[in-house]
C-alpha cells in the first residue's frame, strides 16, 4: 500500500528500557544462569529476591552483590518441595508489600542416564523440581502479579526440550512441557496484563556442565555445531531474560527464545554426567558490564524508515545511540521525519530509495559505505509492500512487485551490506518478516510466502556468517497499527474479531516492534541467532479462537 504522507509519530519512551521501581523474584539464583539473571535485573533497577538450597553458597553471592550496592536479597529454598515453595513465596509477599513484577523460574536439575536407567526417583526429582515448581510458582506468585497491574514471567528452559539428546529423556520431558505451559499461561493470564515467555538455552558454562567442558573432543565437536563457534555464558541468557521483563518486549507473549540456533536433529552428550550433580561451590562471577544497553558509537542502516514500523525501529536506535541512515521512496515523506529527528537532536540521515531496484540498493549502499567510512554495524531490513487479493486474483506483476520488494531487496541488500559488517569486526541484520510467514491468511498468499522466505533466509544466513561475528534474526509481527494496515484499522468488525484472537487483547504498535529489533542489535542479545521472534501479544500461540 502505498501512503503520500507520513503519520503523526509519538515520541518513544527514554525511560523504557529500565526496570526501576519494579520487584523480581528469580530462583536458583546462587551460581551459572540464575545469579547472571539476578544481576541483570539488578543493575537495571529491581529490587530482586532469589533462592538456593545452600545457605554458604547464597550467602556468598549476597554479599557479592552487596559489595556491588545491587538491592539483591535472598532465602533458602529447595524448590521440589511444596512446603518450601509456600514459605517462600510468603517470603516475597511480604518483603515486596504483596506485590511482584517479575517471576524468573531458573532453579532446575538434571539426571544424565539412558532412558532404561532411569529410575522413578529420577523421574519424580526432575519434574518436582523443574515443571511442578514452576508451575506452582506461577500459582502462587498470580495474585502478586494481578496486584501489580500484571508483570512477566519468564520459565528457562532448554534445546532439550525441542532436540533430542542422548541421556536426557525425562530432562528434556520437563522442558518440553514448560514451552508449552508458557503458551498456556500466556494465554490464559493475558487477560491480567501478564506475559509468559521462556528462554531456551544451548549449552552453557554453568556448574552443571563442567564435566562436559572439561573434555576436549566434546567441546570442539559442539564448537563446530554452533555457527558463532563457542559456548555460551550466563550473562548471554541473562540478557535474553531482562529483555522479556523490560517494557520494550510488552507485546511478546507466549513465545520460546533461544539463545543459540542449532539444527533440529540429535546431539550426544556422551556418558560423561551418569547422575544427579549437586555444586557444593559457587563459582566466581565477572561483574556484567553495564554499558551494554546502548549503542553509542554504532552505525545502522534501516529501510523503509519513513513510516509505521521503520519510523519507530530509526528513532529506537537512534535514542539508544546508533548513527542512523534510513530511506524511503517519497522525498517528502523522508523530510518530514528528517526534520522530526533533527529537532529531537537525533542523529539520523536519509536518502530516497525504491528498494525493489536493483540499481537503487547499490546506489542506497553506495551512500551508507561513503558516510559511515566503510563499515556499517547493523542492518534492518524493514521495506516492504503487500498486495491483498485472492490467489486466484494475483497478477504476475503482482507477485513480481512483491518478491522484489520484500525478499529480493533484503536478500541483495544483506549481500551488499556484508562486507560493510565484516570490516567492522561483525554485527547485527535484523529481518521485519510476518506472522503471515507462520500461518495461512486470506488473500495474502504471495505476501505470506515472500516472509516464509525471509524466515528461512535468516536461518541460512545465521549460519553462513556467523564465522565473521554477523548475527542473522528476523522479528515477525502481528497486526500492527500503520499505514500499510489503516484500511483495516478502520473496521471496527475487524478489530474487534483481532482484539479477541490476541491474548493480551489489543492490536499492536509500531514501538512494540521497535524495541524487540533495537534488543537484537544490543550486546546483551549477541548469543541469539538464526531466530524468528513473533512479536504478535500472543496471538498464534492462542488455540482458543
């Protein structure tokens, strides 16, 4: 759909990506993923309480972030017990006033055998402690949540629950399930202004695999599966966590994060861990740096930057710090929002540019390689086009416009943009792609397929480019409010049909989905690559409409 002006734009938010003022409560939060988690949320302002079964070791990493003026308190708690679940979710009620913004369900373990060797022992451990737990967490921390106005729930899970991995069957069972509770309670509690994500790990240097990392063979086997070439470490999943519990992220509900792409087949972790491992030591933490919510001193290019969802996605990560150059196809439309920009002392450039020519995007990159020296950080791939007619309907010039449009120019435009984010050591391509990619929708077939398209590009490229630090996703929006979709905006049937379907019971806005492309361009994002992330409310995780 084409727009000769632009729309009215509200300013984004400075504030927004801080968690001051808010509660959290994280569990497991003495060593590896958790105390990375319980620092994160710290330093971006919370007020955070966390558990362990060790009062030695959660008392030394209290007075680790003590020394570091965190507002971290905590309180012993086996979390496979119900009684203990109880007493410590009383613990919270009480510190916090009844009232809590966030609840991390971390605390979880791990029973390395071959499936015939399992026990019921085994099996009763890991599901008390990693699915009974969190699912009775999030019972008892509801009633603290709704009193807050709603708030975030995050379920770390694990690849096991997607993959398949020797020696893990009930582990990955556990994990399993919790992706899909996440859907179910993103659904169900929506309606309270809460939100259900999980984040779903690869491997990670955490106690519980240290055995694994001390066996060379396994690590340089495992190095070679993931396409940025190493292991992850805590503060990469942290990141993720603190993200879903930041006012950026309120329109994603009901999804699974990973933080590594790996293929879907089976891995073998070998017979190294034939146990339940308890840690009896905490191990020594690095302090997370705290300049890495911003892009000060970074370049980016975005597309389509004059509108609806570019417009928002340029002024989020100017005002988080990047050099911006955008383009659009009408001169006047690209003014109009240069001059918003200059006046809110951003610094944002443009030039015109019909991205469905090819001799236009190299002109385009010719312009970005001149202003920023050469080297460009991160690329959004944003412009798009959609024609809604019947297949049967569809012209071959419409399917050529689409396709060039909307894959053919983020395809040459990445390549063109390669070298670019080479010379400046790696960097970030963000692809604005479609719920239409994931589930069928009238008169939208050859849209849908152009994002099915993107879809698949990102995971390819995920994995061709990461040897050179390039990280490839792509965010996948639900209806959004822009000019692309005002025609339908304006049916109030249709609204109201969309409003019921979405669980958090409204159609989205451009700076919900700006805030997800901004944190997949930040340094806390940098182990995340190859994903799709649905930035839709909840809206295709919903099987009740």
């Amino acid at each position: 759909m084409s727009r000769s002006s632009a729309p009215e734009h509200t300013p984004i938010q400075t504030n927004r990506w801080s968690l001051a003022g808010s509660t959290a409560l994280v569990t497991g939060g003495s060593k590896g993923i958790g105390y990375a988690i319980v620092e994160e949320l710290a330093r971006l302002g919370s007020a955070v309480h966390t558990c362990a079964r060790s009062q030695a070791d959660l008392e030394k990493c209290l007075q680790q972030l003590r020394d570091s003026k965190l507002n971290v308190t905590g309180s012993v708690c086996d979390v496979s017990s119900p009684s203990e679940r109880e007493k410590l979710m009383a613990t919270v009620k009480s510190q916090f006033d009844g009232k809590l913004n966030i609840l991390v369900n971390n605390a979880g373990t791990a029973v390395y055998k071959p499936a015939v060797e399992q026990t019921m022992e085994d099996f009763k451990l890991l599901i008390s402690t990693n699915l009974e737990s969190a699912f009775h967490l999030s019972q008892l921390a509801y009633p603290l949540l709704k009193a807050c106005g709603g708030g975030s729930i995050v379920f770390i899970t694990s690849i096991s629950g997607l993959i398949a991995q020797d020696n893990l069957s009930v582990y990955a069972s556990t994990k399993g399930a919790m992706n899909q509770l996440t859907r179910n309670l993103a659904c169900e509690w929506a309606r309270d202004n809460i939100r259900t994500n999980s984040v779903a790990p690869g491997y990670i240097k955490t106690p519980l695999t240290e055995l694994l990392l001390e066996d060379e063979e396994f690590v340089a086997r495992e190095n070679h599966r993931v396409p940025l070439g190493r292991w992850g470490e805590p503060e990469d999943v942290a990141g993720v966590v603190a993200f879903l519990c930041l006012p950026p992220s309120c329109y994603v509900n009901g999804q699974k994060w990973h933080a590594l792409s790996y293929p879907l087949s089976s891995i073998s972790t070998g017979s190294l861990l034939s146990e339940n491992r308890s840690m009896s030591s905490v191990q020594e933490h690095a302090p997370i740096d705290t300049n890495r919510w911003s892009l000060a001193g970074t370049t980016a290019l975005v597309t389509g930057g004059s509108k609806g969802i570019g417009y928002a996605i340029v002024e989020e990560l100017a005002r988080l710090g990047s050099a911006v150059h955008t383009c659009a196809r009408s001169e006047a439309d690209l003014e109009k929002c240069l001059q918003k920009w200059r006046d809110s002392k951003l610094k944002v450039t443009g030039s015109v540019c019909d991205v469905s020519s090819p001799s236009e995007r190299e002109k385009l990159m010719a312009t970005v390689k001149s202003q920023f020296d050469g080297k460009l950080n991160i690329l959004v791939n944003n412009a798009g086009t959609v024609v809604c007619k019947p297949t049967v309907d569809q012209t071959l010039e419409d399917f050529k416009l689409v396709i060039s449009t909307n894959l053919e120019s983020a395809f040459h435009l990445s390549q063109l943009a390669y070298p670019l984010l080479r010379a400046c050591g790696g960097g970030s391509i963000v692809f604005i792609t479609s719920i239409s990619g994931f589930i069928g929708q009238d008169y939208l077939s050859v849209y849908g397929s152009s994002k099915g398209a993107i879809n698949q590009l990102t995971r390819n490229l995920a994995c061709e480019w990461a040897k050179d630090n390039i990280r490839t996703n792509s965010v996948a929006p639900g209806f959004i409010k822009t000019p692309l979709v005002d025609f339908l905006v304006q049916d109030e049937e249709f609204v109201a049909r969309e409003n019921h379907r979405v669980p958090l019971g409204r159609l989205g806005e451009p700076e919900d989905v700006a805030g997800v492309v901004a944190f997949l361009c930040l340094p806390p994002s940098c182990y995340v690559n190859g994903q799709v992330i649905v930035v839709d409310g909840g809206r295709i995780a919903n099987g009740n409409h």
